[in-house]
C-alpha cells in the first residue's frame, strides 16, 4: 500500500502536489509473504539481515535464512564500533540487498551497510559524507518492529560516538529504503514501557514536523495525522498492548510521522535530546519528547491553525491536548530530567550542548541559550 492510500483510510482530505517520499510502503499481516514477495521483485538473492538479537530468536529467522548473512551483534543506540563490525562481517560475502528488520538501532545501522554495499567505502565518517558516490547501490527493505522512528521510510540514520560523546547523522537520497513492510505482527512483543516510549517519539516526529521552517502543506498535514491517531488510540493501547489492530494503527501514525519528517527533518526537540542521550543514555524517544510540552507552548502561537485543526479533528480543547499528551507516558515511563540521574548543576552545559546545526535552527522560533535552559529546568 502506498503512503497516499494511508491518508485516503484516514478520511483525511489529501491531495498529492509537491511531495518527495520514494518508499513504497506495504501493509500487511503476513510479513514474511511479503518480504519473500519483495526479495523477488528487487531481484535480491543474497541480502544481508540486520536485526537485534532479540528478534534473530522470536523471529527465527536462522531458520528462514542463513545465519551467515544475519548481523545482529550491535547493542542499542548503534555506534562506530558497531558500524565497523557490520562492516567487516560483509567482508567476503556476496550481497547484493539489505533487509533490515527492528527498530531505530538496526534500521539506522542497515543505513550505514547499505552506504558501505554501495559505495564500498569503509571509513564512517566518509561514509556519512552526504555528497558520497553511489556506484553500485543496492536494494533495501525495511520492517520495523517498534512503532517511533521511522526510519523505514527517512534517508538517514542515527549513529552515536561514544568517545567524542557526539551523534552523527548519515543521510543520502540512495538511503531511502526501497521497501517499507508494516505489520503490527511484529510490534507485538514489545513491552508496554518501549511501546510507550516509541510513540513518544513519533509524537515528537509530528509536531517537530509542524513547528518546522521546512514545513510544507503536505508535511503538516501527514503530520496531523499522525498526531491526531496517536492521541485518539493511545489511552485504548495502554489497556490492550496486545491488541493487533491498535498496534497497527501506531506503527502507521508512526510511519506517516515518518513521511511529514523525512521533508522537513526534525528541531527542537530532537536537538534538545542528543545531549540527553549520550551523556545519560536517556533512551531516544524520551529524550527528544520531555521538552515537547514546553516547546509547544512556545512555538503554539505559530501554528495557531494546525493546533486548530488537531483540537478540532480530535474534539479537545486545546487545554485537553496538552493534558492527553501530558498523560501517555504517566506512570509508564520516568518524565522528568531529575529521575534520569541528570544534576541540575550540569543544565548549563547541557543547554550548550543543545544546539545542533540542521536540527535547532528548524525550529519555526529561534531559541537561545537561555531559552533551552528555561526548557531544561522546566523538565527537571
Ligand atoms: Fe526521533
């Protein structure tokens, strides 16, 4: 199913004009057909699977393909030393399409595989360059197993040095997948803290998407799709974390926050977070949604029409908006900078650490120094 087939379920008035996402994106409830389907379609013979080691078992996929060809030794949060040993486990292999299949860490690290497949390069931080040659680009499919990042259908990818405590992006038109395959299948054993913390960072994905100088009419309105499925399915999950057909529902609102980002990237939030992140491993979707609420009030006045929009799609004030997002991760998930073992003597440094280039400066208001620290303390 195509992403506009999405919008048209949604009841959503969407006309396509001028928007780039190049993914085809299949929704299925047999992932496994498909995956066999698409293999055969890109003419893949030999992939490469990039997955957790959590999946490579409840999935058996040893049984459904050779374990040669499955990389699954990287931890959360892929870094350069895992990039190099998926790198060095291509090495005399013969592959010609990466599957990935899990959440942000194997999809962002198939990204680098990918770029390494189709450039031969092998240097990470050449291979992050985005003017990188492509000579033999090689197909990809993506399944994702958690329903926040997206990066099923984004052409980037996070990847986090640990020694120089920073994060780095790779991102490159041939990084777009070719094929996203979704199914709430696959979401279905996750546990409801993760689950939570996945949606958070949708959530995130959504409203950066619309407090965005990038923003475009078409972004935007993916984005307040998204939000507004979220908002009106997330309360009902909590109840029922086994429940397909409201899995299904957040890993689509999750990928149609995919697809209002991949046009404008993300902003504050997201640059709020990495600090957060790899200073104390503050899981991703946690970081980047803490500040969401704050941010909100202070970008609200310039996206007066699609808050508009969200409240009344919704049937909330905007008052009840800001309590149901308040809401999701209460008693689920630790929401404050103080129960992270963050010191408030390091908010400071932290603000500094805020700003980063491609990320802040989307933002639809400017911010400084003391604005992020006013966030930070109002977290804390
Ligand atoms: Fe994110």
């Amino acid at each position: 199913m195509r992403f506009y087939e999405i919008s048209n379920r949604l009841n959503f008035d969407y006309k396509l004009s001028h928007y780039l996402n190049p993914v085809q994106i299949i929704k299925t409830d047999h992932w496994f057909e498909q995956l066999e389907q698409g293999l055969n379609n890109l003419g893949i013979r030999y992939p490469i699977i990039i997955t957790t080691n959590g999946n490579r078992n409840r999935l058996q996929l040893e049984q459904k393909f050779s374990s040669n060809f499955i990389f699954s030794n990287f931890g959360n949060n892929p870094n350069f030393s895992d990039c190099n040993n998926g790198i060095k486990f291509c090495e005399n292999k013969s592959i010609d399409g990466v599957i990935a299949i899990g959440g942000g860490s194997a999809m962002d690290l198939a990204k680098v595989i990918l770029a390494y497949l189709s450039s031969n390069e092998t240097k990470i931080k050449k291979l992050i360059n985005t003017k990188l040659e492509f000579p033999n680009k090689i197909p990809s499919i993506f399944l994702p197993t958690t329903h926040g990042t997206a990066s099923e259908v984004t052409m980037w990818g996070t990847i986090w040095n640990i020694k120089e405590k920073k994060k780095y992006s790779i991102s490159h038109p041939e990084l777009y997948p070719d094929i996203a395959i979704l199914d709430g299948n696959l979401t279905l054993t996750l546990p409801l803290d993760i689950s939570i913390i996945t949606v958070m960072d949708a959530l995130s994905h959504s409203f950066e998407a619309i407090w965005n100088k990038n923003a475009n009419k078409n972004s935007t309105k993916f984005a307040i799709i998204s939000i507004c499925s979220i908002i009106s399915n997330i309360e009902k999950f909590k109840n029922q974390p086994s429940n397909l057909k409201l899995r299904n529902k957040l890993l689509e609102a999750s990928t149609i926050a995919g697809l209002a980002f991949s046009n404008t990237k993300t902003a504050a939030a997201h640059s709020i977070s990495y600090p957060l992140t790899i200073r104390y491993n503050i899981p991703h979707g946690v970081a980047s949604s803490l500040s969401l609420l704050p941010l909100l009030k202070i970008n609200g006045s310039f996206i007066k029409n699609e808050l508009n929009n969200i409240c009344k799609n919704l049937g909330l004030s905007y008052e009840e908006l800001n309590a149901c997002i308040a809401n999701i991760p209460k008693h689920i998930i630790p929401f404050k900078l103080n129960l992270w073992g963050v010191k408030k003597n390091h908010i400071n440094k932290l603000a500094e650490e805020s700003f980063t280039k491609g990320r802040m400066d989307n933002n639809i208001v400017d911010l400084n120094i003391n604005d992020v620290r006013d966030i930070l303390y109002s977290i804390y």
